[in-house]
C-alpha cells in the first residue's frame, strides 16, 4: 500500500507527485506515455518552440531538442526516493485500487485523477479525411503545407495561424462565434485579429463548417450561404475533451457530468466518490475547471497540501491566461462585457504601447492594456492586453490581484524606465 497513488504525469500528475514526496508521502504514479503529459509533449513546449523558430525547418529541428531535454529533467524529478513511477496504465478495480493491463494491483487511502484532455473532432462528414489533423498531428508535419485551414479561432487556432503565417503558409481561419479567443475582452481580441489579418491571415466569423471532403471545407457564412476553401492541411481546432476512457470510474463510483468530465469540490475532490474512507480527486483538464497546465500543477499543489492538512493561500478564481501569438495576448479576470453583464460596478481604464518609451525604442508599437477595477480607482478586478510580452504584464496585475490591492496603489509602485511595465500606471 502507498500513501498517494497519480494516474497521469502531466503538469499535474508529475507536480503533485513531487510536492507529496518532499513531504513523506509515498507516491506511486503511472504514465504509459511520456512523462510530462500534453503540455511538454505535444501543447505548450513544441508550440512555443515553432513560435521562437524563425522558420518551420528550424522549429522542426528544434521541438525534438526542448522536449527531450526537458522530458528528461521530468525523469529526473521523478527519481526521488519516494516516488514510484509505473509505466503502464492504470484503472479502478474499486475506490481504493487501480490494476495495470499486467495484473499488477496497487491500493491507497488517496487517489489523484490527471489523465489531462485530447484534442475534440467535429461531428461532421469528412472529419476522417487524411488532410484533417489535431494540433498534435500538425506539430508533426515535415513539410511545410501551402495552404493552412484551421478550424476555431480560440487559443490553439490563433496560436498557429499567427505561427504558420509567419513561416509561409496561406492560412484561413473559419470561426463559429462573432470574435475570436472569447476569454479575451472583445476590444483587445478584435484588435489582435486585426493584427493577425495585416499578417496575411484570413478570417471567416460567425460560420459554421458543415462538410470535409477531398481537402475542400465547406462551410456556411453569417448569410446562409455556402462557401468553400481547398487546403492541403486542416486544423480542427474547436476545443479538448477529458480522457476518462479506460479508468473504469464506475467500480469507484465516479459518475461523469454531462460535458464528459469529473466532477469536482472546491478542494478538487471527487464528489459522488463511493467510498468516504477514501479520498478520490481529479486534478486539471480531466474536470474542466480551467484548462491550463499552471492551472492543473497548482490544483495539485491543493489537493496535496489538503490531504496533508496544511494550508495554502492559492487563488483559483484568479487564473492568468495567455496566447502566444504575434502579437502575445493576455488575461487575467473578467472582461469588460462579463463585468456588465454581471452588473458589477467597474472603471474601464486603458493605456497604448504607441506612448511607451521601450516600445518605441523596441519598434513594437501595436498594443493595449485594458484595466477594470471597482470605482475610483479601487480594487483590481481584471487586467486584458495585448502586444510584447502582454503575458508579463498580466502576471504583475495578477500578483496585485491576489493581494487585493487597488488601481490607486499599483500607480504608486515605482516602475523602472524604460520598461513596458510602465504601460500599467500610464491607463487613463
């Protein structure tokens, strides 16, 4: 018997799996995979590896470098004395047991679900055609496609259409709703899209794909009408499912809510579990909270600080995002539009990368930083941007968050100049 047993060893599972065994748990963690999940193997790294590449034949020769070395750091970490790390996966045979496809069986009085998500294929004919990809197929391309069409304008479609573009490739987006990256305050989204669009990238808003065939996507426009595109690569970009399939929920009695994923307590903690004697929890995308991989790391820091009674001070309903497009796009907190349709009482103030000194000097001019705070100048309640290193910016707005200061007191904190920094104490 182990004192914590991890399915996963994404961001989440390998985090937990580490905080738990510096303080005396023992740990048994299982991946059939490589470790370090979606995020390191096929998300975040290689993507942001395309992003810093100054072409697609550097980014293909570079992505296997970071993710080796990087997925070796995460075998190393995992090394630790009080960790065991199982290559195989594993199901519930009850709330306190989970056997591997080789009968082995392991028991513990706590149980930590990070299977993490997978790329979500639209239910529409042609979806099998060999040209459709998911963004992990995409990242293994060899050869550069002509003619990109991606479907889903949300983080992962606008990540490589800004990517793609850059490196060459023709690239048509075709969304569904009105604006791009919905998270994002419509001000700073549209202005993003315009960026991307003087790029060369092409967007249809507000349309509907309905079939795929032979590399033609047909879709159906804000009007009624049908229109096509010919491309020799298709992104479905149009959002990720949990991997629940093969745990065997049922013999703990897991019952999954109607989005597909497990549902949660504040502490993460599995609510319809069978057993009370046994702690059954479920960490990131696998119970849709908040799809990021900082997000899944500290839900797991959580849920093992709660299992070992001490208490943290984390913010969940405080979660910084970013889109790593050119220009990079950030958030943290509700936009302007959820503030008023929330009737919360709100100042809008804004601040332009075109009146900042390093900008100038950095001749990167297109950006924005939309802070909302309560009235005069009071509490933060949410910090939108985008332009260079906008995800920065919003991590020093987030810190303010999470220390309930105000718009007032974030004027006083001394800036050094020149630094885009600035940009925070110059909104109006």
């Amino acid at each position: 018997m182990t004192d914590l047993i991890i399915i996963g060893a994404g961001p989440g599972g390998y985090k937990s799996a580490i905080h738990a065994a510096k303080h005396g748990l023992k740990v048994t963690i299982f991946e059939a995979d490589h470790v370090g999940g979606t995020c390191l193997n096929v998300g975040c790294i290689p993507t942001k590896t395309y992003v810093h590449s100054v072409s697609f034949a550097e980014a293909i020769e570079r992505q296997p470098q970071v993710v080796g070395q990087l997925r070796a750091g995460v075998e190393t970490l995992l090394s630790h004395p009080n960790i065991t790390l199982v290559r195989e996966r594993a199901a519930f045979v009850d709330a306190h047991t989970v056997e591997t496809p080789s009968g082995q069986r392991y028991t513990a009085q706590n149980i930590i679900i990070a299977t993490g998500s997978s790329a979500k294929m639209l239910p529409i004919p042609g979806i099998d055609d060999p040209r459709v990809l998911s963004s992990t197929e995409l990242l293994q391309l060899t050869e550069l496609p002509h003619c990109l069409c991606i479907v889903g304008a949300g983080v992962i479609g606008m990540e490589f259409a800004s990517v793609f573009s850059r490196f060459g490739s023709e690239v048509t987006v075709i969304e569904f709703l009105k604006e791009c990256l919905p998270m994002l305050d419509s001000d700073i989204a549209k202005r993003l899209r315009k960026q991307l669009e003087k790029r060369g990238v092409k967007f249809h808003m507000q349309c509907g794909v309905k079939q795929i065939a032979y590399g033609q996507v047909f879709f159906e426009n804000k009007k009624g009408q049908t229109e096509s595109i010919e491309a020799d690569a298709i992104l479905i970009a149009t959002g990720r499912k949990a991997n629940t399939e093969g745990l065997n929920l049922e013999a703990a009695g897991i019952t999954l809510a109607p989005n597909g994923t497990i549902p949660v307590d504040e502490h993460f903690q599995i609510v319809n579990g069978k057993s009370s004697d046994c702690k059954l929890f479920a960490i990131g995308d696998v119970n849709g909270r908040q799809m990021l991989a900082h997000a899944a790391e500290f839900q797991g820091h959580h849920v093992v600080n709660h299992i070992l009674g001490h208490e943290d001070y984390i913010r969940f309903d405080i979660m910084p995002g970013a889109i790593f497009t050119e220009p990079e796009a950030a958030n943290v907190g509700p936009s302007e539009d959820q503030l008023k349709e929330a009737a919360v009482p709100f100042e809008c103030h804004k601040a332009f990368y075109r009146a900042n000194g390093k900008a100038l000097a950095m001749n990167e001019t297109e950006g924005m930083v939309k802070l909302c705070c309560e009235p005069n100048e009071g509490r933060l309640l949410s910090c939108h941007a985008f332009g260079p290193h906008a995800a920065d910016l919003v991590q020093e707005v987030t810190t303010a968050m999470n220390l309930g200061a105000t718009l007032r007191q974030l004027r006083d904190i001394v800036h050094i100049h020149p630094t885009l920094s600035e940009v925070l104490i110059e909104v109006n």
